[in-house]
C-alpha cells in the first residue's frame, strides 16, 4: 500500500512565489545590476542633505553632524528594509481597483503574504545595504558610552523601525479597500514618514513635533533610540528609546486589525 505524497505547504508556497519572482527580476544581470546601483539614489539623497545643511551649520537642533547620522543611519535603514519587504503593498488601490485583488483573495493562501511575494523588489536592496552601512559608520565614530543595554537597543532599533515603517505601509494601503485614489494620502504618511525622521525632532515644531513625531509614533523610529545616553532635549527619560520596540508591535497590531477589517469590507468587482 502506497502512501499518497503530501500536497505542498503554504511555506513552500510562498518560497515558491519567491523564488520565481527572483529568477524573473534576475535573468537579466545587467540590468539588474543597473537597477541595484540607480536605487540608492534615494537614500544617498537622504544622506547628503543632512551634509549640505551641516556645511552651514555645526549644530542641528542641538545634535551635532555624529548624533545626527546616527538618526539618518537609523532611519534610512529601517524604511529602506521595509520598503523592500513590504512598500509593494501600495500597488493595492490598482488591485482593488482592475479586479487583481480577486484572483488573490480565492487561493488557499494568506492575501497579504501572496500581494508582497508577487512583486518582490529585490533592486531595493541596495538601499537597505547602503542605510545599513551609513548607521555602522555613524555609530563607529559617535563616540557612544558603550553599554550591553545600549548595545541591546542598537540591534533591537533597526528592526523595531522596520516593523513599524512596515506596519505604516500596510495601514496606510487598507484606505483603499474604501478609497482607491488614496496614494497620495498614503504617501504623505509612508515617504512623509522617512523624510521626518531623518533629523532631530527637536528641529519641528512644537504642535507638528507633538502630533507626528509622538501621536503616530515616528519619534521611536530613529530619534528617540538614537539618544543612546545622551540627554534628551525635550526632556524625555533615558527609557524613552527602549519604547522603541513596543511602539512598533503596537503599529504591527493596528496594521493587522486595520488589514482585517478592510479585507472583510472589500466588495468584488465582478470581474
């Protein structure tokens, strides 16, 4: 008596999905080497401005060039990663809108996980290798008290960020399941979002730092970790970076319930 062969798991599934979008983006090595070099545009950009403004100035909110690169590290790392894994989602208004979204939503498979595996930007990489590079060079030459708590919330940091930029995208893409012209209004949040967190948020205002760096949370994404036992200038307890994580699962939390609620709310197209 033979035993019937298992059929295939959602985990090889989805490596499945991986793996073809990987051949598929890599068959033609030129030019995606090309693709891998043009997209660090975007965060060598980041860097580069913060230069150019401390060619003008030997202070920036009251950080000077070292702290602030920490950020810009911190920052850049974090939304490049979570681009790269998840900043694909902001195709969904096209979904919703063209039908895609039906042929999804009837596979025996998670939706959310089949929508990021279907279009996977590897060229992204590149971005997330340079904010990485830029964030080990920065905290090189801080001149960082080394302690094994600070040591602990500078590994934990980049990955709270990149679950929280992460959870913003998601969040952000679910308005369309009720509006699908909402891309700018997602923009304004997910690229608004890095461009804010690239300096001190001592350097805004005091109405527009207390709603967008500490009522949505983007304060814990490269400011308030990158402290790193220096006095905050805002006044905030030294604990203040290790918020850093819980903030992040609470935005991964709002982002799965914000996903569920509008999965269940989506009417097909008919199509």
């Amino acid at each position: 008596m033979t035993r019937r062969a298992r059929p295939p798991g959602r985990l090889a599934a989805y490596r499945a999905l991986l793996g073809a979008q990987a051949r598929s983006q890599t068959a033609y090595r030129t030019s995606f080497v090309v693709d891998l070099v043009g997209n660090v545009g975007a965060t060598l950009f980041d860097v580069v401005t913060v230069l150019v403004l401390f060619g003008v100035t030997r202070e920036l909110g009251g950080f000077t060039l070292r702290e602030a690169m920490v950020m810009v590290g911190l920052s850049a790392f974090a939304f490049a990663t979570a681009d790269l894994l998840v900043g694909n989602i902001e195709r969904l208004p096209r979904y919703v809108r063209t039908g895609l979204l039906d042929a999804v939503l009837v596979r025996p498979l998670g939706a959310l996980p089949q929508l990021l595996l279907m279009d996977l930007p590897l060229r992204k990489v590149s971005r997330a290798v340079l904010g990485l590079s830029v964030l080990a060079v920065a905290v090189a030459s801080a001149g960082v008290d080394w302690t094994p708590g600070r040591v602990a919330l500078l590994l934990l940091a980049p990955v709270a960020g990149v679950v929280f930029f992460g959870s913003v995208f998601v969040a952000t893409a679910t308005v369309s399941f009720y509006w699908t012209e909402s891309g700018e209004l997602a923009n304004s949040l997910t690229y608004g979002g890095r461009d804010f967190t690239s300096y001190p948020v001592t350097v805004y205002g005091g109405w527009f730092r207390a709603l967008f760096a500490y009522g949505t949370g983007f304060a814990f994404v490269s400011y308030q970790p990158a402290l790193l036992g220096r006095a905050d200038p805002l006044g905030l307890p030294a604990w203040a970076g290790w918020a850093s994580p819980a903030v992040a699962l609470v935005a991964a939390a709002g982002a799965a319930v914000a996903w569920r609620v509008g999965v269940r709310h989506y009417r097909s197209t008919g199509s």
